[in-house]
C-alpha cells in the first residue's frame, strides 16, 4: 500500500474534528492480513501493520459487538464472537502506535469528487513520510482525546482548542 494524496476534511459547520482522507494505491486485502495477538488486561488485541496500513481488534472476555474472523500470524484463522475494531487513540494508548483515524479509499474519482471512504488507520510514521514529500498548507497536531492520544489537521484558519 502507498498513499498516493491526503486531503482534510474539515467538517465545516459540525462540531466533530476534523479528519483525513486518504487515497492510497490499493487497500490491503482482509483476507491476507496475518494480525498478532498481544495480550492487554483481560482482552486480546489482534494487530497489523504493514506499510503503513493498520488494522485491529479487541477481542474482550465478554462483550463487544459484531465479531467476525481475525487470520493470525501463525496462519490459523480465529472466529471472535464478540471483537471489535476501536480507535487509533485507543491503540495509542496502550502503545501500539502512534497511529491515526482516517477515511481511505483506493479510488481516485471517490478522492476527487466524495462517495464512500473506508474507516481505517495509518501509521503517523507513512503520514508524515507523505507530508514531508508534499508541498501542504496543514499539519498534525498530537491532543488528549478523553485520555488517548490523537493527531488531528490544523492549519492557520483551523486551530483545534
């Protein structure tokens, strides 16, 4: 996978922060991400990452929502009936990042003129790699999201306060 252009979404008119979108060559195939699991308290942590693109799962004792199948490393394909993919701020938190929300697509014309993004991740290290190759008008900045670090766009008309 390698990011191809970024642009930010600055949700003008709404209270949510503000956001990348992300075009990249091609999305990674779920069906051969090979995840690592990492022990954390009493959940199991399923974890990617491969140039750039991240992927994750919690898996906790009880709880959760949706489920589905998760192939690790070693090749063997677990069934969670209860996992759950959080946010990158989460993942940071416990320290399996830095890594950042985004919305991708591998689809210029959905780039170019809006449609269906994929809620994804990357890793800030390929974000940054893009931005320092790039002539851009917008930074990240690294904030306390409710205990969890994020890196979020700022410009000098978007200032995050």
């Amino acid at each position: 996978m390698k990011i191809v252009d970024i642009k930010v979404n600055w949700m003008e008119g709404f209270a949510n922060k503000p956001f990348l979108e992300v075009l990249v060559d091609e999305i990674p195939s779920y069906d051969e991400i090979l995840h690592q699991e990492i022990r954390f308290l009493k959940s199991a942590v399923y974890y990617y990452q491969k140039d750039g693109f991240v992927s994750f799962f919690v898996n906790p004792r009880s709880g959760g929502a949706c489920g589905g199948k998760v192939v690790s490393k070693d090749g063997s394909v677990l069934h969670l009936s209860g996992a759950w993919s959080s946010r990158a701020g989460a993942m940071n938190k416990i320290g399996l990042g830095p890594i950042v929300d985004v919305s991708i697509t591998d689809d210029s014309k959905v780039f170019a003129n809006g449609g269906v993004f994929c809620s994804s991740h990357l890793t800030l290290a390929s974000i940054q790699k893009w931005m320092d190759e790039n002539k851009i008008d917008w930074w990240l900045v690294n904030i306390d999201n409710d205990g969890e670090p994020i890196w979020i766009p700022e410009d000098v008309d978007h200032k995050f306060v």
